[in-house]
C-alpha cells in the first residue's frame, strides 16, 4: 500500500489533516501554511484517494485507519495529531480508539458520528447514503466516467419543496469540453484551469478524477462498518477531542442534510466528558470555506492542551 503525503518543517508537535471522502491533500491548502510554523504538518491521502494506491475490497475502518497509523508511525515516529474532516475524522476516531499509542489528540472536523451507522445511514442519514450510491454509479466504471457525471446529479436542499442543483447547460459543457480540448490539442494535456472555474469546483474534479470506487461502494455494501461502533469507540478514546461542528438542516423529505445534529454532539459529549465543542457557521469543509476560523481553532485547542 502506497500513500500519497505532503510533509512540512519540524516546528513542532506532529498534526495530521486527513480530507473527507473523495478529498485529496490539497483540500487543506489553505490551512496549512498558518499551522505549518508551530506543527509538524503531515498531510495524507487516504488509500483509493489522489496518488495513494487503490485497494479494492480493503475499504474497511481496520484497513484505510491502519494505513495512516503506519505512515504516521514510519515518519514521525511518535503520537500525532490528527485531525479529521467528515469520513476522515470516523477514520481518526478508529485511530484513537484502536492504536491509542499512536495518537497524541484527535479533532473531528464536522465527522458523520452515528450518521453513517445503520440503519440510520439508510433512514434518517439518507441524504448522505444517496449521494454515495449516486458517487459510486458515477466513478464506477473507471474507463467511462465522465467529469460531469456526479455533479449534474448532485442536489442541495433549501427546503423540502426546493433543491440546488447544478444547471444542465453547465453539467454539458463540462462533459463535453474537454473532449473538444484533447482534439484540437492531441499532445498536451486537459486542464480545468483552462477554463475561468471556480477553486473549489476544479479541486472536486480533480479529486473525483483520482478517486476509486471502493471507498464510496464500502460505506454502501457495510463493508467500511466492519466491527466498528462509534458508542464504543468514543468511550475508549482518552485524549484530547476538540468537536467542530458545522452547519446542519433536517428535511422529511431528504432527512439530516450534514455530518451531524445536535443530538449528536450531545452524545459525544455524554460518552467523552472530556471533549471540546466549537460550533462552526460553515458548510461541511470547514478548513476550506471557513480556513481562518479552522486555523484560529486548531491552534487555540492546542495551546489550551500543551500540544504546541
């Protein structure tokens, strides 16, 4: 198993951002740099994300989570930080909480605790659940998946009337632009910077673009959930847990529209007395729409424990 990580100057305490599902490295570019002259920042690609190796059928918690302890254990050779957003954050809850050695304090960025455990995954998670199946009929067929073909099918609820959603005229153009650019340019390669798009739009592309399936079809088949309960796990993790929690919306009709409620930050707080709470006015990449805020949290949590 080969992962992709990023390493910056050893300024101290080790930290280590692992992106959500589908995410790569750079989904932290804007908040490492701040970090990066107090901490030792280590960022990773989970297995079957960016330039780290796919592993069919070795998508569970155990697998992807020990993965990370190695690499984090063969480069700094000590207990980390980790700090995790959405599935990434399940997958450091899973390092806390199985190779307690190794880590040093765990921040949950806006992580899915309960969510994707069923049958809730299936039922009041749906929203969740349905975006997976849709991701995984989208990246699937490795050989003919499209750049558009999860986003034209991605929706954002306002109400349970009413949904975002991508417009088709755009989802076209994406499909069908950068087939128009290979022939008219054989010998170079297609770039979205081509085109005037936004950030945050290039780098879904580009992380849809270097994503297996696997990961996504684990979280649908079970397989991710192998053995692993987030009460149980939460209640043997002993170090420091900072929680941020970001904005969330419940629809009859879609369910919960985020990575947790309220209830679920109370019952984190029930099963690890110990753990912080910062509510975070932000979509669900909170180290990418709100990377100021992140930084400020990050580092105040961490002068508050002694970590840096």
């Amino acid at each position: 198993m080969g992962m992709n990580h990023v390493e910056g100057p050893d300024n101290g305490a080790p930290l280590v951002p692992v992106p959500a599902q589908v995410g790569i490295w750079q989904a932290y570019e804007k908040a490492l740099a701040p970090p990066s002259r107090s901490f030792r920042v280590l960022a990773i690609e989970v297995r079957g994300h960016g330039r780290s190796s796919w592993a069919p059928g070795g998508c569970a918690w155990s697998s992807v989570g020990g993965d990370a302890a190695e690499l984090v254990e063969g480069v700094v050779r000590g207990p980390a930080i980790a700090s995790g957003n959405s599935s990434g954050g399940i997958m450091g809850l899973w390092r806390a909480s199985r190779a307690a050695r190794r880590a040093r304090a765990l921040v949950l960025g806006d992580a899915p605790a309960f969510c994707v455990e069923m049958p809730r995954f299936e039922g009041r998670g749906r929203f969740t659940c349905e975006g997976l199946e849709r991701l995984v009929g989208a990246i699937g067929d490795v050989g003919g998946r499209g750049l558009a073909d999860y986003l034209g099918g991605q929706v954002m609820p306002v109400s349970d009337a009413r949904a975002k959603g991508v417009p088709d005229r755009f989802a076209a153009f994406v499909s069908r632009e950068p087939g128009q650019t290979g022939r008219r340019r054989p010998r170079s390669p297609v770039a979205l910077g081509q085109w005037h798009l936004p950030e945050v739009l290039k780098r879904q592309f580009q992380s849809l673009k270097t994503s297996g399936p696997d990961f996504a079809r684990a979280f649908v088949d079970g397989r991710a959930r192998e053995g692993f309960g987030h009460d149980a796990a939460l209640r043997q993790v002993g170090v420091p847990l900072p929680v941020m929690h970001a904005d969330w919306r419940r629809y009859e009709r879609y369910g919960l529209v985020g990575a947790m409620d309220d209830d679920d930050a109370r019952r984190i707080a029930e099963l690890v007395p110990h753990a912080g709470y910062v509510r975070m006015p932000a979509k669900r990449v909170i180290h990418a729409f709100r990377s100021r805020a992140f930084v400020r949290a990050i580092g105040g949590f961490a002068a508050g424990h002694g970590l840096c």
